[in-house]
C-alpha cells in the first residue's frame, strides 16, 4: 500500500465531447481522464496502480492536455459506455 | 520506516517573449522554467539531477527546449528589450493621442465626430457631454464611441481615408511578417527539436497575427473586419486556384463572406467574431491538409509571407476591383 501522484490517466474507448476549453479557448474533442487518487495497491513504479481508494474524473483537453470540468461518477460511466 | 519520494519538480526562472502559442494559438508571454528530477527522503530533498530548461506557453505548456542556462538568459534578455519596446511604443502612442491637443488648439471646432475641443486642453463627448481633460481616444464616463472618434493623429474623412488607414495597416503588417518570418527562421531548427508537425502551422501564424492586429486595431471599424476577411479569401482564390479545393469543408463560409464584400450588407455583429476565427480556422484547415515533408514546412512558411504581400499589393493596385468573381 503507497501514495502516489500518478497524474492524469485517459480511459481508453470513451465517448468524446466537443467543448471550448476554459483555459486555451479552443474547441476540441475533450477526453475522458480520471485521476487516482487516495491509498494505492499495486507496483509503485508502473503506470496505473491495481486498485486505488478514489478516483476523480475529468474532461480533458486535447490541445492544452489540461483538465476542465470535474465529472460525477455517474456522468463519467455514461461516457464510458460508448 | 522508510519514507522517500522520487520525480520531477519545475520551477520558473524568467519571462520570455510575448507570442503567440502555435498549439493553443493563444498570445502571451511565454515563461522559462527549469525541469529536473529530484529525490527526497522524508521529504526532504537529497538529489538533483538532469537539469533542462523550457521555453514555454503558461496556458497549455507546450514549447521549445533550450540548449543551456545561456540561451534561456539571452530570451530573457531579449524580452527585456521587447517589454521596454512595447512600453516606449505605448508612451509614443500616448503622446500621438495629444496631437491635436498640442497642435490644433482650436476653440469650438469639431475634430471628430465623437469628442470636441472647447477650448485648448479641454474636450468634451458628443454622447455624454461630459467635460474632460484627460488625453485619449475614448470618454472616460461613456466610452461608447470607439467608432466615430478620429483616428490617432489624423482627421476621419469617410470611407477613402479609411481606405488609406487599412493599407497602412496592410503595408505594416507586411513588415511585421518579414521580421517574423526572419524570426521565424532562426527558431525553426529549435522548433524542429521539438516537433516538426507544429512548424506547418507557421503561415497560419503569420495570417493570425494579420487578423490579430487588424481586427484588434481600434483604428479600423469592425464593419471593415469581415470585409477584410472577405477579401483575402477572394484574393487566394485567385491567387491560388486550388484554394477552393483545400477548404472545402469552409466553402459555405468563404462564399457568405465573399457575398458580404461584394454586397456590402449590414453586418450583425456576431459576424465580425465569426470572420475572425473563422479565418484562423479557414487557415488551419489549409495548412493542416498540406502534406508537412521535409523542406515543405520552410515552403509554408515563405507561402504565407507571399499571400500576405500579394494582398497588400493588390489593395494598393486595384482596391475593391480586384474581385474575381
């Protein structure tokens, strides 16, 4: 069990949403990223840790790689079936 | 236990110049930050290593590596002297603002349409009939004639003067390009470094920073922004007959625009808006199409400074009768 900052993560096979970015102002596809965050299981120098206690989700920017809004749970699952 | 910690810190060091992004097409000044990798045992840092340094966009961080410490001083230095060029710019703009005040103290005579001298030093606004002392092109309560107030310097005599004022903004930009190309062209091997597809986008850059100053100029009315617009695309139909065919997903908006200029409509003032980022997008779209082999960023980037002085010529040659269609 460790902590970590692990950074900003894409889920892979997400729908995409054309939105104008708050901080570059351009407009773009935004991807679905989530952050672990909290306690880890896994190996800490790998990519993604195994488990983590928390996630946060996000929508990311594709031309400033930043991200923009704050997702719920939910919002982020019915992205995630695409 | 044993508590340590391992990654990456950055800080920033200095100002670079004032530019524009060419990822996020946003203009500003850049930073320069220095990366490394550090190690820290409970935290508290042991180790430092791999130092690099940035020159960067602060919005979306994207930018070019530098060689050394030296280089990230000279752009540095360099954005001294441009922070000091644009403060005396400024203050030269400032002093022409007073022009009629220091040349023409004449009592009750309309200098503008939006403010009247009344007496030497003093103005009053045509709107709010506010009285004022201060210098400057707009009245300090209402601020709402940004049209109808005389060009810095010069009288505003209808549409021909205007004409006049747009190819000087024309024949300026020309040189701006020249210096930026130049510019450009000594970044262009560091830019290379850091990814050749970015150097495709340096006409765009060139056209932006055209519609940038034009569009941003108080000095040209926002009517005349779409006409503008409408133009040079005309223009680079006829300079380029492939042009249509580069932007045929924008050939709805390049016909609207052309219509405008040739029609000379009342425009809604979404539009002006619209022509402007319409026009970055029309470029992008251009120059996002072009295959970027190698040699043919460098051709780009001459493409763009032609299309930009050819413009400036035919305004000069033909004016409004150079429309093609």
């Amino acid at each position: 069990m460790f902590i970590k900052n692990y950074g900003l993560l894409e889920v892979k096979n997400s729908k995409r949403i054309k939105r104008i970015c708050d901080i570059c102002n351009n407009e773009c596809e935004q991807i679905l990223v989530y952050e672990p965050s909290g306690l880890f299981i896994g190996l800490p120098f790998a990519k993604k840790p195994w488990l983590s206690s928390s996630k946060h989700y996000f929508l990311q920017c594709t031309v400033c790689r930043k991200p923009n809004k704050i997702l719920t749970k939910d919002e982020a699952k019915s992205l995630m079936n695409k | 236990m044993i508590i340590f910690g391992w990654g990456k810190n950055s800080k920033e060091i200095g100002k670079g110049l004032i530019q524009e992004c060419p990822n996020c097409k946003n203009v500003r000044q850049w930073i320069i930050v220095e990366t490394s990798k550090k190690v820290s045992l409970y935290f508290v840092p042991v180790a430092k290593w791999n130092k690099e340094y940035f020159c960067i966009c602060p919005v979306c961080n994207n930018g070019i590596k530098l060689d050394s410490l030296d280089d990230a001083h000279k752009i540095m230095e360099a954005a001294i002297e441009q922070e000091a060029a644009l403060k005396k710019q400024y203050s030269e703009n400032e002093c022409n603002s007073s022009y009629h005040q220091a040349s023409a103290p004449i009592e009750n005579e309309t200098v503008s349409k939006g403010k009247i001298v009344i007496e030497s030093g003093m103005w009053e606004c045509k709107d709010c009939h506010i009285k004022m002392v201060e210098e400057g092109d707009y009245c300090s309560k209402c601020r709402g004639h940004k049209q109808n107030v005389a060009v810095r310097g010069e009288k505003m005599e209808g549409i021909n003067a205007m004409d006049e004022k747009i190819l000087k903004v024309f024949k300026e930009l020309t040189y701006l390009s020249e210096d930026f190309y130049s510019d450009m062209m000594k970044i262009y091997p560091s830019m290379k470094k850091v990814d050749a597809q970015k150097a495709k986008y340096c006409p765009m850059m060139v056209f932006y920073l055209a519609f940038f100053d034009v569009i941003r100029s108080d000095e040209v009315p926002q009517e005349k922004v779409e006409e503008i617009s409408g133009l040079i695309c005309a223009l680079l139909a006829r300079l380029n007959p492939q042009f249509i065919e580069l932007i045929d997903d924008c050939q709805d908006f390049v016909n609207k625009l052309i219509q405008n200029y040739m029609k000379k409509e009342k425009k809604e003032p979404e539009t002006v808006f619209f022509a402007y980022s319409y026009g970055n997008w029309i470029f992008h779209k251009i120059f996002s199409k072009i295959p970027s082999e190698k040699g043919e960023d460098i051709q780009a980037l001459k493409f763009g400074d032609y299309i930009l002085k050819k413009v400036m010529t035919y305004w000069s040659e033909q004016k409004k009768s150079l429309l093609p269609f």
